[in-house]
C-alpha cells in the first residue's frame, strides 16, 4: 500500500468515527469517546486534511466539530420581532427608568404606575404559533426576527397544549412566547446519565435545556422532562385584551403554563418589596432565574411608550448579582480522590457569587488546565451554577502581568508520594497506591454516604482519626468499631458513640443497590447500581457475572461491564467483600425482595414528600415487585402516588386521567408485602 494509500484510509476512517461520535454526542446524546479521545482524533484529521488538501472531498465532520448541527432546523419569521429587555442592577437605575417613563406619559410625580412583577426564568425563549386553537409552529428566539422551526420538539413538552381550551372569541391566530427550561431535578438526573453513559455532562441548566430543545431526534427531547411557562404575546388577530395581567389570566383559562409567582404592584415602593423577596427566595426554586421582569401592566400605556431599538420602554429586567465573578487563583493545588484521580483546584482570592463565599473552583484535569490555559496568578471568571461545584469558566487575558506561573501535574502522589500514571488516551492522571491515605479517606466517606451505606455521624474527622490511628483499615472495619474503639475519638461523648453505633448496626441490611454503589466502583454511579442489583438480585451472583453477562444488560455499556468484572478480579476487593460478609454486612438481596411480578407492567410515579416510607423504598418495592418506577407523568403511568405538597406531576396526572394514590394507598396496595418477606422495607 503507498503512504498516500494509507492516509486516504486513515482519513475516510477518521471522518467516519467523528461522524459517528457527533452524531452520538450531539444527536443521540450517547457519547462513546471520552473527551480526550474525541480531540485527539480530531487533531490527527485536521493534521491529515492540511497536509493533504487534494484529499479534501468536500464534506468532513471537522466543518462541524464543536457546533450542534443547525441546519436541522428551518428558519421561522415572527409574525412579530422577538424583543429582548434592558436590564437594571439596582433601584437606582428603576427609578430611572420609572422617571422617563412617566416623562414620556406626561405623568405628574407621586403618581403610581400599575405594574406587574414576574420572574426572569433562565432557559430560552419561544415563540408558539397557534391557529385557530391549534399549535402549529415553534420556533427558538434566533436573532429576535428569524428563529428556527423547533415544532416537532416542542410537541414533545407534556406541559405545552396542543390545542387552547375553547372559549368565546378565541384569537384566529396568535404568537404565544415564553421560556422553556428544565428544573434542577431533571438537570441532576440527565447529567447524572450522562455522567454514567459517557462522561460528559451539561454545565448548567441552561445549556442542558437548549441542549435537549435544539435536537434533532424529538425522541430525546422527549425524554427530556423540559418545561415552559408563558408570558408574552408575539403577532395576534382576531382577539385582544388590555393589561399584562390579564393576558396571563387568559393564557391559564386556555390551558397554558404560567407562573404563579407574579404580582401586581402599584407604584415602585411594591416593585422594590416583590425584588428583595425573590433575592433570597429564588433559593428555593427548583429552576434558575436571574432576576425579575417589570412590566408595566396597561397595554394603553404600553403602546404609548412603545420600543427603543430591540427592546421596550415600558418593561425591564432587573439582574441580581452574577453567578460568574472574576477574581484570582493564588495557588493551584492538587487534590487526590477515591479512585487515585489528581485533581487541580484552583485557591481563589475568596468571592460572593451569588451569595456564596467561593475560595475554591475545580479544574478537572491536566488537559482542562491546557486548554483553559489557566495559570497561578491568572485573573479568572468563576461560576457556580445552583448546586454545582463551582468551577473556572475563562482566564482574562488582558489581565496578565507576565508574573503568572504555569501548572505543572506533579510527578508523585502529593499525599503519598509515589510515582504517578497517566494511561494513554486518558485525561486523568491517578496515584496508583491503594493505600494512599487520601484514597483511603475519600472511598470511606464515600462509603458512609447518604447515597451509599447512609452511616450518619461517621464524619470527615472521625474517618481521619480511626485511619490515622490504624484502628480502621478499610470500610469493613467499620463494623468492628465498639464504644472503647469510639471513646478515642474528639468530640465523641457517650451518647454520640451509642448511637453511630446504632447506625452502623442499621447500614448492614442496606439495600444491595446501596452496597454496590458504596463499594465504589469507576463508571458505576447510583443509578447503574440499582440495575446492577436488580439484575443479579444478590451480591454473589454479581460477583461472578462475566463482562458479557454484564454487557449484555440494557443501560450497561461495555466501560462499565470491564470495570465491575476487573474490581471483583482483583484479590483485595474479593477478600475485602469475603470481609464484608463476615462482619455481618447482609444487603437485602434484590432477589429476595422479589416476592412477585405483580405489579409487571405497571408504572408508578412519586411526587411530593412521603411521610412512611423514603421515596427510595417505595421505588424499590415496585421495582422488586415487577413494575417500573418513573420521574415523569405521562399518559402511559399505572399510578401517581401523592405525598404531601405535590405539585405539577399530581395536576399533570390529573389533566391525563392517571388514576392517583395517597401514600396510605399504596401501603394497602402492597401490603401482602409484609408477610410475604422477613426482612420488609415498609418495617423501617
Ligand atoms: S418579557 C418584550 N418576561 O428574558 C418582552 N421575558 O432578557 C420580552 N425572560 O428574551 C420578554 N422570563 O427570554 C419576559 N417573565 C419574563 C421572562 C422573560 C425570562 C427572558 C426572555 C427574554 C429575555 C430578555
């Protein structure tokens, strides 16, 4: 074969697996390659295609490399601009704006304005084309004139109407705009099956909803969960009405979304109350906003003020404080965790970011230093997305004094000191002692967990303290702890020990979904434990499954399946488990649990706060019993059991007709439960 042979090989493979991984990563959200990986071969194309121009045959995916693919979608005109708002950052800048407002209105001062406050929900805004009642177009903001056509995902929002509920004089056609984002919860759970699947995950909630609305295959933003709420109005005819709030009252009577944290305020005093409130509230919330939208109420009034360039006169959004701040990284140190993994962290000059003291932002790895090109002394920007770490987003160049000193990955363990690996084709550089005191830490409190074995009381001291002394060796040990062993520890009086104890003694019959997500196994998270566990059903039968037995499971990738088969092989783990055992560790087998397939077919979803049992539990007993437990209502569920305080999947259930369950329900309805298994979670 000649060398020009070969390349041109090299290159059509080359293109071939890229196509495939975008389409994987961006279309199927099934990434295969670790990020490194994806990288590598993308420079080795690039390489391939400069060196060789004549070998360009036009298409290739490096035309495409880091950008959703676009052209999926048609372009949509707005039957009327979508505007955007001028933003103030204090009250200040509101009376500013009230000030020309009521210059322009002739309005004499002391005269209060009707207005109405809203939250400034942080996801992307839509404009939805209904005719005659009927959705017949959506389509993303785009540059505010022309958008895209993204109808066919958004006839995948369970939340979003397909047809308005009919009333007298029901517009002939009309734009209905609002936003679509996704709450924390289902951001935590794709990012969690993301993390498991592939490794890559969204950075914030943001980016996870535009990624899961501008998809290609609705099929995915199906199984999205997004949600929208409405509240404004593009191009309309054969239909009117005269205040901002009025418009939200009709959108509810026709069935759409709205939000319900929306006040009327007369005269900026109220305005001001509504702000401050939602500064601390917005905490709470289970999706972003970045501020509140104020609106003047009268659409007379409106009209008169009308718009500068792109954005109204007679609205304004006012920003709390960013959740990205710059500031500066004094040092980079390097952190060990539970697998060996070396993490860079950056020590920040300490920072608020949206409320929170930030000294520390995660770096991830060597290559994320590299290409954020992150150095000691560098002026950053961090944020800190919700519940997220926070991390570096960006270094600001025009910062730099020339003082600033690269990272350099160390050569040993900083904890242990032994030579460090860094596997080719891998981004992670580990220390590959299993002994090394920080592993050792890390695994143990990941051990103790509440995800994991749910030992309370077990805390960072103390697992500093029982290692440091040898009187713990590994979490097996942990069960062999009494109250002399405990009595050594700070800050452990009589009571404190008695209980741990306690809780010790309960974590031995933990489910085994629990056990094998406490063991700490690379790739396998929360989720692919409990299929781990309701698969195999016991502990041994796991341990003895083959990669292909494993692989062979649905949501088990063959990463995974290599990494459970290669933890059991090694001697340390087989004895550590043989350990586990003797000490009288005794997951409740999945198997056992498996009283009957009663409920095999049938699905169940759980909302609001359950009182008896941990929504965990009941997932499992429906889950041993046959059925399926789901996050999200859909005309397909069996039930909805309701605790206290549900909320939008009980009113969803509701509208669809899906039969609904108290909590007392469902323990009747299982209850043969009971006497059918010694060991019943519904005892607890
Ligand atoms: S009113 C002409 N109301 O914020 C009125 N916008 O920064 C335009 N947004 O593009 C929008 N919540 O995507 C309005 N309650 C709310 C909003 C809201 C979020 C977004 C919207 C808009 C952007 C402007």
């Amino acid at each position: 074969m000649t060398p020009q042979q070969h390349e041109l090989d090299r290159l059509n493979e080359l293109r071939t697996i890229i196509g495939r991984a975008n389409r994987a990563y961006y279309v199927d959200d099934a990434p295969f390659l670790a990020d490194s990986e994806y990288d590598a071969l993308v420079i080795e194309l690039r390489d391939l295609e400069q060196r060789h121009p004549e070998l360009d045959g036009g298409s290739s995916p490096t035309d495409q490399v880091g950008a959703p693919v676009s052209q999926a979608f048609a372009p949509v005109l707005h039957g009327a601009p979508m505007l955007s708002l001028d933003n103030a950052f204090s009250l200040a800048e509101l009376a500013a704006w009230e000030q020309r407002m009521m210059r322009l209105l002739g309005l004499s001062a002391g005269t209060d304005i009707e207005y109405v406050c809203e939250l400034k929900i942080d996801g992307l805004s839509v404009s939805i084309l209904y005719e005659d009642g009927n959705l017949v177009r959506a389509a993303t903001r785009g540059d505010g004139t022309t958008g895209e056509d993204i109808t066919a995902n958004i006839r995948t929002i369970k939340c979003i109407p397909h047809s308005l509920q009919r009333h007298t004089g029901n517009p002939v056609k009309i734009e209905i705009r609002g936003e679509v984002f996704l709450s924390h919860q289902e951001f935590a759970r794709i990012n969690a099956e993301l993390e498991e699947r592939a490794g890559r995950t969204f950075a914030n909630c943001r980016n996870a909803a535009a990624g899961s609305l501008r998809q290609k295959d609705p099929q995915v933003t199906a199984q999205r969960n997004l949600h929208a709420l409405f509240y404004t109005v593009g191009e309309v005819s054969g239909w009117s009405v005269n205040e901002q709030s009025t418009l939200l009252k009709q959108y509810r009577d026709w069935g759409l979304p709205t939000n319900s944290h929306v006040r009327k305020c007369k005269g900026l005093a109220e305005v001001s109350k509504f702000v401050d409130e939602w500064e601390t509230r917005k905490e709470q919330l289970d999706y972003d906003i970045d501020g509140v939208v104020i609106k003047v109420d009268s659409f007379h009034l409106q009209r008169e003020l009308g718009q500068v360039s792109r954005a109204p006169r007679w609205a304004i959004a006012y920003k709390y404080p960013a959740l990205q701040v710059r500031t500066k990284v004094e040092r980079i140190d390097v952190q060990v965790g539970r697998t060996g993994a070396l993490t860079p962290v950056a020590i920040l000059a300490p920072v608020a970011v949206g409320g929170v003291i930030v000294s520390r932002a995660t770096l991830h790895n060597e290559d994320e230093i590299h290409r954020k090109d992150v150095r000691q002394g560098d002026t950053v920007v961090v944020q800190r997305a919700g519940e997220v770490i926070p991390e570096v987003v960006e270094v600001v160049a025009g910062e730099r004094t020339g003082l600033e000193r690269e990272f350099v990955m160390p050569q040993t363990c900083p904890i242990c000191g032994t030579p460090v690996v860094r596997v080719p084709g891998e981004a992670v550089t580990r220390c590959p002692n299993h002994a090394c005191p920080a592993r050792q830490q890390q695994s143990m409190e990941h051990f103790v967990s509440r995800a994991a074995m749910d030992i309370e009381g077990l805390g960072t001291r103390h697992i500093e303290q029982l290692l440091a002394t040898g009187v713990v060796r590994d979490v097996a040990d942990i069960y062999l702890l009494n109250s002399e062993k405990l009595a050594t520890l700070d800050r452990m009086g009589e009571k404190l020990a008695s209980r741990l104890l306690q809780n010790i003694e309960a974590s031995k019959t933990r489910p085994l979904s629990k056990l094998i997500f406490a063991l700490g196994i690379r790739h396998i998270g929360e989720r692919s434990a409990s299929i781990l566990a309701s698969h195999f059903g016991t502990l041994d039968n796991l341990r003895h499954a083959t990669a292909k037995d494993l692989a062979g499971i649905h949501e088990i990738g063959q990463t995974m399946a290599d990494s459970v088969t290669a933890w059991f092989s090694e001697p340390r783990h087989s004895e550590l488990i043989d350990k586990l055992i003797l000490v009288g560790v005794r997951p409740q087998d999945s198997a056992a649990l498996q009283v009957s397939n009663d409920l095999a077919g049938k699905s169940f979803v759980f909302t609001g706060t359950l009182t008896k049992l941990k929504r965990e539990q009941a997932e499992e007993i429906v889950r041993a019993r046959g059925g399926r437990a789901s996050s999200s209502v859909s005309r397909n569920t069996s039930f909805v059991v309701a605790g206290d305080a549900a909320g939008s999947k009980l009113e969803k259930a509701q509208t669809l007709g899906v039969p609904i369950l108290s909590e007392e329900d469902f323990i009747e309805l299982v209850g043969n439960y009971n006497s059918a298994s010694a060991q019943s979670p519904l005892d607890v």
